[in-house]
C-alpha cells in the first residue's frame, strides 16, 4: 500500500478537545462560554482562536444537532441517534486536515495515500475513501465505521484498445524509433525551421474560419498532469492544436510522405526528450520516443484506451492516470467513486 501520512498541522496550538460522541458534544457546549459580546461564538477550545467553534442548531424537537465548526463551516456534526458525519468542507487543506484529526482522534483519523484522504477508524484496519467535495458526507456509527462507504473504481489501460490504435500509426514510430537510433541528436534549428514553416503553411486556414488570435500550431506535447488553463483561448489554443496535429498525422499516413514522418518525429522527440542547458540541444532516445507516442495517443483516444475496474471497500491504493484524466471529465466523475 502507498505511504499514509497523518497530518496534524503546526500541533494542537488551539487545544482543540476530542469529541467522540453526541454525549460528549453536548457537555462540551454547554460547559463552553459565549465570547462577550457575541452569544453565537463559543470557542471550541482556547479562547483566542474564535474560528473553532462548537455549535448548535434545533434538529429534532429536545434533540439538536451540535457541531464543530471551522470558519463557519460544519466539518463535524453529531446527532442524537449517535450518528456522526464529517465533511472536507470542500477544501484539501492542512488547517481542515488538522482539526478534523483532533476533534476525531478518538475515532479515528484523516490519513493521506498518495494525496487521497481516507478515513481510518481505530477499531477496524480499513481506509474508507474521503472525497474532497463540500457536499459530501461520510456518517460514522458510534464505532467510528462509515455506514455510507465509498466505492471507488481505478482507471486501468485496455491494452487490446491500445495495441490496435498503435498499430494504425506503426509506420511513424518505426519511422521515428529507427531515425533516433542512428542519431539521438535533436538540432533546434532543424525543430524551429520547421515549426516557423509549418505555421506559415497553415496561415491561410487560420484566415479562412478560425478564431481570430488564435496561433494555428501543430501541439504534439500532452500534459501528463491536470492542466490548468489561465483563460479560454489558451484552452482552444491547445485544442486547435491537438486538432491539427491528428489531421497531420493521417495525412502522412494516408500519403506516406517520408517528409511529413521525419516533421513528425522531430517535432515529437523534441517535446519529449532531455533538453541540455550545458550542450544546448535536445536528445531523444527510440524509448522516450516511443513512450511519447504512446502518451499521445493516451490523449486523442482516452475513450476507447480506458476502462474502470472497481476496487475493494477499506482499501487504499493509487490511481496513476487520474491525474491524466483529470482534464477529460466532470469534476464528480474524475474522482471515480460512488456512494453505497
């Protein structure tokens, strides 16, 4: 299993108390004092730290819900019928991390693996996948074990899927695998000559319908990571490449253009080789290459190349390419987990 870290931030500097129960919610509360001046603040712990609160709100009539409050938002919330739910708050932050780990620690605690939060009860050797969503509750029995569990799903490669779209491009790699091996060199001047002739090649479409501003490039570097886009046409900057590069591609194909192979396998193996600052120039092994390719194609066919397998309840494990993905979907879907 991946490494799990506990965070407890800068230490319990507030001195925030453990709260396992509506019993003990309830005492805690009624011993607390209102700030003066303010009958709605009751610090949770040290006085000074008026941001942590416990509160209470009429649920049930002689019944209310009380809470553990951070900046005004619920992380915790105990109800008379000893249920407990606990919440992110929408928020994957050390100062959240921190206090739901202190309020809860005789539960359990809000562990990290691999930059996933799960929750690990005391009294039962699972994790239990906390998703990061302000809407989101995990409800926890009296033992500290969710009576709502997530299920999560790993995205997987269909290596059949991905074998047969490689194989419609196999002349280019073979192309590009077999040029790298005698010479691994890529000379920038070769790779911005041909960047600066085919952007002038492709001016006249970029007149003849495309989004003014817009630079008609061909974009063979995908982003391993989630991408973040500072503004709309950086996105369609990226997209109208991708675009152009697919359509490129297949007209090589279509053509067997040796001319259009070597652009392709120069304008590739410089967005994925080793850039040296000491030698000024790009190296690119038949391997980084071919891992390249393959990254691309990732990209232009997703769809058909991914699968989703489910995964054990209680078990913590690390999803390579959701990251990848994370571009592709909603925001509820890329977290891949449903609610049992």
């Amino acid at each position: 299993m991946p490494t799990t870290k506990i965070n407890l931030g800068h230490g319990n500097c507030a001195s925030i108390p453990q709260i396992s129960s509506y019993a003990q919610a309830q005492a805690h509360y009624n011993f607390v004092k209102p700030i003066r001046g303010d009958d709605q603040v009751r610090p949770i712990g040290v006085r000074r730290f008026k941001w942590y609160t416990i509160n209470k709100r009429d649920y049930i009539e002689d019944a209310p819900m009380y809470s553990a409050t951070l900046a005004n938002t619920n992380l915790v919330e105990y109800y008379h019928d000893g249920r407990i739910s606990i919440t992110t708050g929408g928020y994957r932050s050390v100062t959240n991390n921190s206090f739901l780990n202190f309020v809860l620690m005789g539960l359990g605690n809000v562990v990290s693996v691999s930059g996933k939060w799960y929750w690990k009860p005391h009294r039962s050797d699972k994790y239990y996948y906390f998703p990061i969503q302000r809407n989101h509750w995990l409800h926890l029995d009296e033992q500290g074990i969710p009576t709502n569990p997530v299920q999560e799903y790993k995205n997987l490669i269909n290596r059949k899927a991905m074998n047969a779209i490689r194989k419609k491009y196999m002349p280019i790699i073979e192309y590009g695998r077999l040029m790298l091996t005698a010479d691994q060199v890529v000379p920038l001047r070769i790779v911005h000559e041909l960047q600066a002739e085919l952007q002038a090649g492709l001016q006249a479409e970029l007149q003849a319908g495309l989004q003014a501003g817009l630079k008609n490039v061909l974009w063979f570097k995908v982003m391993s990571k989630r991408m973040y886009f500072w503004n709309t046409e950086s996105k369609e900057q990226y997209k109208n490449g991708i675009a152009k590069s697919i359509e490129y591609l297949h007209k090589a194909l279509d053509t067997n253009d040796l001319d259009m192979f070597y652009n392709i396998t120069m304008l590739m193996a410089n967005q994925y080789g080793h850039y040296s600052y000491v030698r000024e120039t790009t190296t690119c092994s038949p391997k980084e290459f071919r891992a390249g390719f393959d990254l691309y194609l990732r990209e232009i066919y997703w769809q058909d190349v991914f699968t989703q397998k489910e995964q054990p309840i209680g078990k913590a494990f690390y999803d390579a390419y959701a990251s990848f993905l994370a571009n592709k979907k909603d925001t509820v879907t890329v977290r891949n987990y449903v609610v049992k």
